[in-house]
C-alpha cells in the first residue's frame, strides 16, 4: 500500500477462534456496516490456482514452524490456558506483507516463517484455504450429526484517505478475496472502532463482542486487520453426557483440581512417544480430527517441541482401543499480537519512522 505519507502498520490483529460442538451455525452476513468505503478490485478470487504441492506442504511446515514460536510468549509466565490460530494470524498478516517490502516485509517473513518468495506464498495460502474449505462442507446428516463447518474471513481497515496502490487491491483479491475497507481513524475514530467491531460481531455469530474495546485504536491509528474464525463440528464418536464426571485434573503448577471429565472408550489413532501420550479424535467424516497430546511433563516436553517432534509424534499414530478421559474445557484468550510479534522480528511493521509499503 502507498500512502502520501511514511506510516507504520498499526496492527490490532483480532484472531477468533471458535470450536463448538453444538450451537447455532454462524452467521452468513459479510456486510460490514454503512459508515465505510470499499476499496477492491474488479479481479475475482482464483478458485483454482496452479500451485505446487510443494509449495502447499511448505506453507503448512511454516505455519507449524510459527504456531511453536508464538506459544510460549502468549503465556510467558504460564499460568493460563492458551488458545490461538496461528492460520488464521499467518492468514490475517498475510493481508499486511502483500503491502510491505525490504525490511519491513523480511521481517514479517521472519516472524511467521514464510518459506516462500510473496509470488508463491500468496497462492499457496490460497489454495490451502480452499483445501481446508472442500474438508469443511458442514453437511449435516441424518440424526443431526454434521460435518466440520468453517468460516474464516479476513478484512483489512485502513484511513480512507490514503492512496491504495491497484497492484495490492489484485493481489490480496486474487488470494485471499479481500478488498479494504476505508474508515477515518483521524476524525470518527470512534465510527471506525464501531464499524470493525460490528464485522467481527457478524463474523462470530454475536458471540465476540466490543472486541476492539475503547481507546483501542485512536487517531495515529492508520491500519488494522482484522481476523474471525468459526469451527463447528460433531464428534465422529460422541461423548455420551451421562458418562462425564468429576476427576482430578493435575495442573502445571503441580496443584490438582477437580474438574469434569468427558469420557468414552473408542478405537482410534493413539501413541505414547516423545514424551507424551497423543490422542486423534476425528470429527464426522474423518476428513478433520482434534490431535490431543498430553505430555508426562509439560515444560520438559514444551522446551523440546520442534516441528520435527510433532511430526514424529502423528507418524506414530497407530488405530488401538483407548479408555479415554477428556476434560471439558472452555477457553477465552485476548493476547496483544502487536506487542509478541516484534519479539518474533516483525519490528519495522510497527514503527512510523522504518515501516517501507508498497
């Protein structure tokens, strides 16, 4: 993106994830509201790029590579439950690199462990999307069970009077759909606040409210991306509910609690390796499933998880019958990715003075 003048990317990076077992599907309505302009391109999205599966199965191994780097400073002090969607940041940010060159877009690369030149990232990420959408058909079948749902819509707010540059608008509407809402961050500061968290009160189904709260943005604000992602699956094995139960659950801190278990006995992928034990519970169709690991001691094995491990960890996998006890969990997480992510080197993006766009 160009501008009249130099800007830093002030990022408010809203990442929503959402995985619910039963609820009311998520809204349909992609309409912003009325206080904004759109800046697009006349290109439609490529719903069949030519893309390698190499290059595909590189921007997986990056997106891993990064979800392992972020996890320890979301919670440095580890004291909370964590939950984050590295894909849909590396999504979200990708918005924000199809603007940026030289060190600015280096270091964003860095940071997200792109693997591949902005020419093959972009429609790598694209055709990765659309992947996970032909898995993702929420087709319902009979006794109610349905198939994983997904919604995962990105947008991207910057100050309407800022020249976009038409190169930009193609690329991000060729990979990723997406235009550029204009807002006034200098003179409706508060309009622009409202507007963007009203997109994200649509995209989550009313569930994510006010999530920009007051003095969120201000009037040196010149650009936020915005991230909304909903899952909604059923269980291929379902828990049955009259099985759950009080059970004592060990937390990090060596303390115990009582808390419910969820329990069933099923066959499915199981290994004990590397430290942990690991779990793949697939949802209806088989096509998604939820990986869950429990490691014998948690910062042991955290400090040694490499992508290579985790690797290690699914090949193992084997179909056994497992007695299986599974706490219910209910998570809430609002990190400040503008504050991590410079740890991670994506520096320049945020600073006025450095920050090099397109």
């Amino acid at each position: 993106m160009r501008n009249t003048t130099r800007f830093g990317i002030s990022l408010i990076i809203c990442s929503v994830f959402i995985n619910v077992i039963s609820c009311n599907k998520a809204s349909e309505n992609t309409t912003p509201p009325k206080n904004y302009e759109l800046a697009t391109s006349s290109l439609a999205r490529d719903t069949n790029p030519t893309v390698a599966d190499a290059d595909v199965a590189a921007v997986v191994a990056g997106n891993t590579d990064f979800a392992l780097k972020l996890f320890p400073l979301l919670d440095p002090s580890g004291g909370l439950n964590t939950v984050f969607s590295p894909y849909s940041i590396t999504q979200a940010v990708a918005l924000a690199a199809a603007g940026a060159k030289d060190a600015t877009l280096s270091g964003i690369e860095h940071a997200l462990s792109f693997p591949l030149p902005q020419a093959s990232q972009n429609p790598a990420l694209n055709r990765l999307d659309l992947l996970l959408a032909s898995k993702t058909t929420g087709t319902i079948y009979y006794g109610g069970f349905q198939a994983p749902s997904l919604n995962l819509v990105n947008s991207i707010w910057g100050q309407k009077d800022y020249t976009i540059l038409p190169e930009y608008l193609d690329t991000i509407a060729l990979n990723f759909g997406a235009g550029l809402y204009r807002v006034d961050f200098i003179k409706a500061t508060e309009d622009a606040r409202v507007a963007i968290n009203t997109w994200v009160e649509d995209q989550t189904n009313n569930r994510i409210k006010d999530l920009i709260p007051q003095g969120g943005v201000s009037d040196m604000t010149r650009v936020v991306l915005t991230n909304a992602i909903w899952f909604k699956a059923n269980w291929a094995n379902p828990f049955e509910a009259a099985k759950t139960a009080d059970q004592t659950f060990n937390n990090r801190n060596n303390s115990q609690s009582s808390v419910p278990f969820m329990k069933q006995t099923l066959t499915a992928p199981y290994s004990q390796s590397n430290g942990c034990q690991a779990n793949d519970l697939p949802y209806v169709e088989g096509k998604l499933s939820l990986l869950v690991i429990m490691p014998g001691t948690f910062d042991t094995f955290m400090s040694a998880l490499t992508p290579t491990i985790l690797d290690n960890i699914i090949n193992s996998l084997s179909y056994q019958s497992v007695a299986l006890a599974l706490p219910k969990f209910t998570f809430s997480m609002g990190p400040d990715l503008g504050e991590i992510l410079p740890l991670l080197g994506m520096t320049d993006a945020f600073n006025p003075s450095e920050a090099v766009n397109n």
